[in-house]
C-alpha cells in the first residue's frame, strides 16, 4: 500500500496535493482497497465553497456508499471528468488518474496541519 511523501492525509482518509492555492483531491489507496470495486462518483459541488470536512460527494462501490469529506474549506473549482465514464480509475490509480476534485483553497496552511503520510501509515496499519 502506498502513501506519497508529497502529499498530505485526512483520518477520514482523503489525500490532498496542494499546488500554489489550488488542491487536488481524493480517497487514498486505503480507502479505495477498503470500499472495493467503485462503480460509480457522485459530486455536485462545483463552484461551492465548504467548509473543512464537509461532505463534497459520495463514492458508491459494490458493497457500499461512503461519503467523501474535504480536508480544507475551499470553493470546488473542478470535477474530473474522466471518473463519469471509469469510476475505477480510483481503484487503479488513486493518487494519479483517479483524482477527485480540484479545490480553491481558503487558508494553504491548513494543508501543512494534515497528516503526514507517516502518520498516515501509522493510523491504518
């Protein structure tokens, strides 16, 4: 299981790469490999501010839905478009092609009080 250096983790166990004040968002290999085979991803939240750890979308696999929760307040400023047609690309590619949401964020150092993925790898092991 992997957990990249470059990036920072939530307990509700979402990833964020925050790149000047837009972040990219997702469910981190974890996540996906708890949920099982994802089949479908439901966010309606573009062009929405939230606050941290608000609901912005569910992910729906075979066995369950979950919720997915926004490490940062921020306003969503992009879908992944390619996710509608290959929901599985979260299975196959968390942290790569399997992306979430794009968010505008309020306050960057929120980012830097996430977990690391150290800490992360501590939490789920």
């Amino acid at each position: 299981m992997q957990f990249p250096a470059d990036l920072r983790y939530t307990k509700d166990h979402e990833w964020i790469k925050l790149e000047g004040n837009t972040a990219t968002i997702g469910i981190t290999d974890f996540a996906q490999g708890e949920l099982g085979d994802i089949v479908y991803i439901d966010i309606n939240t573009v062009g929405k501010m939230l606050s941290a750890e608000a609901v912005f979308g569910t992910v729906e696999a075979v066995k369950t839905v979950s919720d997915l929760f926004l490490p940062v307040a921020g306003t969503i400023v992009e879908v992944n478009p390619a996710l509608t047609a290959q929901p599985e690309l979260v299975n196959t590619d968390p942290y790569g092609a399997g992306w979430m949401v794009k968010v505008t964020v309020v306050n960057a150092a929120d980012v830097a009080a996430l977990l690391t993925s150290e800490a992360y790898a501590k939490l789920v092991h």
